[in-house]
C-alpha cells in the first residue's frame, strides 16, 4: 500500500484517493443504518417507562425536531467540504483548529464504544438459538464479516448496509401498519382480547405525564443517542457522486423517514403497552407483534434486532475509519492513517478502529453492568457534543461567507431562517446535556465527557501550540462549494 494524499476537486471517475462511488440511495440507508438500532428496538422501551404514553411520543417529535435542525445545518457545510469524516474539519475551518480536532475524537471515541456494544448484545441474542456457543466467539464472527464488507469497497459497504436497513424499515413499518389496525379494532392474525383500542393507554393512572414534566426532560438524552447516525451523512460526503445534488436529497429524505418511522412506531408502542409494563427486559416490538398474532414474534424480532445491532456497527465502523483518515490528513494522527488500498480504503484506519470496537467489546463482556451503561451514556454525551459542533461550525462559515463578500443566493443549498437554526439547535442540544445532570442513570456521562473534552483540547494546544494551520492551508484542502 502506497500513501495517496487527499487532492482538491477529486474527478469523480477517477479520484486518485478515497472514491465517490455512493449516491443519495446509499446515503440514505447509511444514516438510517446509523440510526435505527438499539435505541428504537430495545431503549424505547425506557423512554416510554419514564416519559410516559405521550411524554415518549413528545420527546421523539423534539428528537426528530432536532435532527431537522442539525441535517439542516450540516446539509450547507456538507457541500461546502466534500471530503470525507467532515465533522471535525467543519469545526477546525470555521471554529479552530483545536475544536476540529476534539470533535473528531468525540465522534470516533462513541462509535469505538458503540461498536463493541453491538457485538456483545449480537452475541447474546444468538444464545437464544445457539445455547452452547459462547457470546465472544460470535462476536469474533460478527465482527470479521464487518471489517469484511468495509474492507472491499465504499461501494460495497453501502450496498450491504442498504440491505441491513431494509430488513430493519419493513419490521418498523409491520409494526405501524399492524399495530396501529389493532388499535382500531382490526386483528386479522389474532383475537380482539383486551387489546386497547385508539390512544386509551395515553390516559394513566398518573393524567398524561404520569411521572411529571421532568420523565421528558430527562430522556431526551437517550432520544438524542437513538437519533445518532443522521450525521453520517456528512462523513460519507468524499465518497458521494455529485455532492450538490446527492446530499440534500439524502437530507430531506432521511429527516422525512425517521420522523415516520420513529414517531410512528413509538405511538403505536405507547399506545398498545401500559406505560407500567414496558422497560428493558424484552423489545417492546417483541410484545406489540405478539399482541397483534404475529406467530414466531420473538424469533422474528430477535433476527431483526441483530440485524439492527450489526448495521449499526456496519456504519459505526465506517465513520470510525473515515475519521482516522482525515485526522491523518491533517497532520492529527499518524501519517499511516491516510494509506490507502486500491480501491480506496482506509485499511489500516479500519483496522485499528476495529481494535477500538474489540477493546470496548472485552469491557463490555467483563465489566459490570453498570460500566457498560456509562460507556452508553458516553457515547450519547459524544453525539451530543458533535451536534453542537456542526451547528456552531455552520453558524460561524455563513458569517464569515457573507463576510468575505459571498453572495447567499449562489449556494447550491442553504440552510433556512439563519441564524436561528443553529442557535435554536445548539440550544436544544446544551439543554439535553443540562437534563442529564438531573438522571442518576445519566450523569456519568458528564463526569467522563467534560473531562475527556477538555483533555483534547490540552493535548491539542500541548501538542501543536499555537499553530493555526488548519485543513484550509493544505494543499490537499477541498475547497468546492464555498461560492
């Protein structure tokens, strides 16, 4: 393997680094690959116990409000800086280079954990089927058959994650379209019984918010974690065919989807299971098909959610390498990261954050429960963390655009009613860090998080100084889309 320096304006037939080989199609299945996993399939089911009936549907509406905001954000710089791992490259452009470099370290650090999260609950599922196979040797299954799709090709990598996602779309969309006819009063595959009909389950015990206002304030953290993956978006932008186009049509379309599809799903959840009877100790999609007749419900349901489990690891460890490579690009990590393979990939940027995912998969299988639900809330802190850094990034590149005479009309897209969407999303964001203060099962993610924030940017100004050399200086910057 030879390095190949990122060059400006990569032809998109023949790119002499990392290809543009994906188009709004892959985009799409990669961020709802991203997206829909454990935190619609399994966590649901304690945001609904905490929230409430309706709380839960409100907390995933301000969820889904928020991703509009960030997608909308994003959507501008995105085009802006077609390079690939683009988070931290926003930040270092149109905040500093020390912003930069922390958010990708923020974003790589929740996905290296998330990865072996989603083997060691892959690997537990399969026990269900397969009693005398130890957890860590499908994990190490698992795990080979991922850095085996990523390793091939960026093409290769979004046509088995378009696959992975559309396993997981239909059982969401089974679960809206055959839920929501039982709630009114339409079973074609099991007895009336006392299923609820309509919203009756929305009214407790407990009025609407049976656990007050706080249970919504509390959870829009963990609603946030489960939207996480949107943002993928933006790191597969240097291997998108004709950016302009591809990224807002992936955009509105990927909002427009999870919005359906989360909001929906988590009504019919709501609507169908006492608030009481939910939590983590079975997938409430498990429950709802088995109350509509669905035969084989947890089996079905079990195959879905590995499957969720690994797609989301599918797009993890895509964005994990991607951000080494960029990293790489800027002279923030070492040189080895940029070497690439000839059909274009990171392979030694994979591999070693394959050896991140491994080492969080090890801490996950030996540690106690509750290490395993800290590194969750890490990584829900990081994504947090690198939302509000593409907002802020996106504040500060239309000003200084505008500044440097840039005429906004000539944007190919725009983010709306400027500056109030950054603003209003950073806001949210800031808020959501606020409520976790508040959760007990949260807070440890702020204990671990600002620290490890402020440990990048000492190491950063340690490390470099006072150097302002940012990706903007190189030679190898990409500079379409700026007007």
């Amino acid at each position: 393997m030879a390095v190949q320096p990122a060059a400006p304006n990569r032809d998109a037939a023949h790119p002499p680094g990392l290809r543009r080989s994906m188009g709004p199609r892959h985009l799409v299945m990669i961020a709802m690959g991203g997206v829909i996993g454990s935190g619609l399939f399994l966590s649901s089911g304690y945001t609904i116990s905490q929230a409430g009936p309706l709380g839960a549907v409100l907390a995933y509406l301000v969820g889904a409000f928020v991703v509009y905001l960030v997608m909308a954000c994003l959507g501008e710089l995105a085009i802006a800086y077609p390079v690939s791992g683009a988070f931290h490259i926003y930040a270092a452009r149109s905040i500093g280079p020390a912003t930069g470099f922390t958010t990708a370290w923020l974003y790589w650090l929740c996905w290296a954990v998330a990865i072996g999260s989603e083997f060691t609950a892959s690997g537990l599922l399969m026990q269900r089927w397969f009693p005398d196979v130890a957890v860590w040797v499908w994990c190490l299954v698992f795990a080979a058959v991922l850095f085996g799709l990523n390793a091939v090709s960026a093409r290769f990598f979004g046509e088995s994650e378009f696959w992975f996602a559309i396993i997981k779309v239909a059982a969401i969309i089974g679960l809206i379209v055959l839920g929501g006819a039982a709630l009114f009063g339409f079973q074609p595959l099991g007895g009336g019984g006392n299923h609820p009909l309509l919203f009756e389950n929305f009214a407790t015990e407990g009025g609407l918010f049976p656990n007050g206002f706080t249970g919504v304030f509390i959870t829009v953290l963990a609603v946030f974690y489960a939207f996480s993956g949107s943002e993928l978006i933006g790191v597969a932008a240097g291997e998108t065919k004709d950016p302009a186009t591809s990224i807002p049509k992936a955009m509105r379309t990927t909002v427009i989807r999870l919005l359906i599809f989360f909001v929906g799903a988590i009504a019919v959840i709501a609507a169908t299971i006492p608030y009481t009877e939910v939590g983590l100790d079975e997938s409430p999609f498990v429950t709802v098909f088995s109350a509509v007749g669905i035969p084989f419900a947890a089996d079905i349901m079990n195959f879905v959610i590995i499957t969720a489990l690994l797609s989301a690891g599918n797009s993890g460890l895509f964005s994990c390498a991607r951000m080494l490579y960029s990293l790489a690009d800027e002279g923030h990590a070492p040189a080895a990261f940029r070497r690439l393979t000839r059909r274009g990939i990171p392979l030694i940027a994979l591999s070693v954050s394959m050896v991140g995912g491994v080492a969080s998969l090890i801490s996950s299988v030996v540690a106690p429960e509750t290490v395993y639900l800290v590194l969750v809330s890490v990584a829900g802190f990081a994504v947090v963390a690198v939302w509000m850094s593409i907002t802020a990034s996106h504040f500060f590149h239309r000003r200084a655009f505008v500044r440097r005479g840039g005429d906004v009309a000539s944007l190919t897209y725009r983010a709306p009613l400027y500056p109030l969407v950054p603003i209003l999303a950073f806001t949210l964001c800031v808020v959501s860090l606020i409520g976790i203060a508040l959760d007990p099962n949260q807070v440890a993610a702020l204990y671990f998080g600002v620290p490890f924030v402020a440990g990048c940017y000492a190491w950063f100004h340690f490390r470099h100084g006072r150097t302002r050399t940012t990706a903007a200086a190189r030679p190898g910057a990409d500079r379409t889309g700026d007007g």
